[in-house]
C-alpha cells in the first residue's frame, strides 16, 4: 500500500468495524473506564498500515479539562532527536468520540522543516485525542491524549454577522522563532474568519438546525514554496486559527488559499516580515 494512503479526503463516511491486529496506544493511565474507539478507527483511515508507539516521535499538548469545549487548544510537535534524519511527512488528528472523528490532516512542505503546529477544536464528549505522525520514512507512529469537555460541535455559533469582518477574511501573523530554535525558522499563525458550522448547532431564532459549513481546504504558501497544506472538517472551531513553525526561504511573501464545503474560495498575501 503507498505510504500517502492515509491522506484521505477529511469529509469520507465513517463506517466503523470492529478489527484486531492494529497498534493501540490509548491514554490508559488518564482514563482507565474510556472506550477505545481507535482500534475501530485505525482501518478505516490507514488500512492494514502498521502503527507504532509514538511517544517518542509525536507530542500533544492539550489540557486535561478543557474550559471551553467549543474551542479547545491543541499543540502537535514532532520529538524526534536532532540528529534523526527522518522528518515528518504529515499528521493526522483525531478526536476519537466526536461524530466525525477526522478533525484533520496536515501535510508540510517538503521543504518547510516543519516540527510543530496548533489548532483550536470541538470536543462533543470526553474523549481520547490521537495523533498519527507519518515520518519521510514512510513509517505511522500514534500518541494519544484524553480530555474532558463536552458538547463543543452542538455549542451555538458566535455571531458572525453583527461582525464587521467579512467570512473568509484572513490575518497572518509572524513570529521569530522561540529562544534555543534553530537560526533561520521562524513562526506564523494564519487566522480565518469562517463560521465552520457542524451541522448540530440550532438557530436560536428558528429553532431549526444551521447547515454544516466548514472550512475543508487551506494552503500556506511561502512565495511559490508550500508550507503547509491543511484538510479540515467539523470537528476544527470556528473562525479557524493555525500556528505552526518552518524555515525561512527568503522569499518577500505569503500567501493563503482557503475553500470551504460549499465550493468558496478565498485567497490573501501578506509581505515577510523581518525577523
């Protein structure tokens, strides 16, 4: 099977099957009573892959209770040692107990160097979190992490429309690199105005459910070089925000391209700063 099979529409059904045979690294110590809904998972997105134990190649930060379920902090970062040659290929985000599991897909440029990344999520039940990491190698490593929230994909939707900022309008911010990183990485953090509806949230007015929009496609461009290719899906808040970190190429812009689930485009550039 190719190594890039689990890079998988986001938006696929779920048909969940039990199986046996597949890696399982589950939160056990944080959550003893919690299903395990991976091994269901696990085939439907990688096959009969092999997935090994990622707790020394993949972190994930995320708090234990979240405050908000609707909008709850996710930091991914590889762990690999320095003097490992492998580098990572592309992470694939999970929230295990959610109505659709397939949070996203992120996917580097093969130049981008890129060890880290941050998000903002719903979590509908307590549940694990699991990050699968392919390496250049082509090899899958998962980790997990549990977190108790609640009811994030049904929380009612900000309002969008007693705000001047049109959807789909985009800020990027950049960053110097944090102290000890390597010289010439640097950090950014693209944030998009975007309801992302999911579909399970009520009109407070109508009391009719608001249709699913969400944004599914977003490219990070470094002049013409891609940084950062992202898939999304309901399961990534509203007005999506994304940090990540990557190595300068001295190019003079930045771009994004952004499409939501009813065919909308939008696209923005930014000058580089210097840092």
């Amino acid at each position: 099977m190719s190594t890039r099979t689990w890079h998988s529409p986001v938006h696929r059904r779920w048909v969940l099957a039990a199986t046996a045979g597949v890696v399982s690294v589950t939160a056990a110590a944080q959550a003893p009573t919690q299903p395990d809904s991976w091994t269901a998972l696990a085939p439907q997105i990688f096959g009969d892959r092999v997935i090994h134990d990622g707790s020394a190649v993949v972190g994930i930060d995320a708090p234990y209770r979240a405050e908000d379920a609707a909008l709850v902090p996710i930091s991914l970062h590889s762990l690999l040692k320095p003097d490992d040659a492998r580098q990572l290929a592309g992470i694939t985000l999970l929230i295990d107990e959610n109505p659709s599991p397939l949070a996203a897909v992120f996917t580097p440029g093969a130049a981008s160097g890129m060890r880290s990344i941050s998000t903002r999520v719903r979590v509908d039940s307590y549940t694990n979190i699991t990050a699968i990491a392919e390496l250049s190698d082509g090899q899958l490593y998962a980790m997990q992490r549990f977190v108790k929230a609640a009811g994030g994909c049904s929380a009612p939707a900000g309002k969008q429309d007693a705000n001047p900022v049109a959807a789909g309008e985009m800020r990027l911010r950049q960053f110097p690199a944090a102290a000890g990183a390597d010289q010439g990485r640097n950090e950014a953090q693209l944030m998009i105005r975007h309801p992302n509806y999911s579909g399970m949230q009520m009109d407070q007015l109508t009391r009719l459910y608001i249709p699913a929009r969400f944004v599914k496609s977003v490219k990070i461009r470094q002049g013409q070089e891609l940084l950062l290719a992202v898939e999304g899906g309901i399961s990534i808040s509203e007005n999506p925000v994304f940090r990540f970190d990557f190595r300068t190429n001295g190019a003079t812009t930045f771009s994004a391209d952004v499409e939501d689930s009813e065919g909308t485009s939008f696209h923005q550039e930014w000058p580089a700063t210097a840092t």
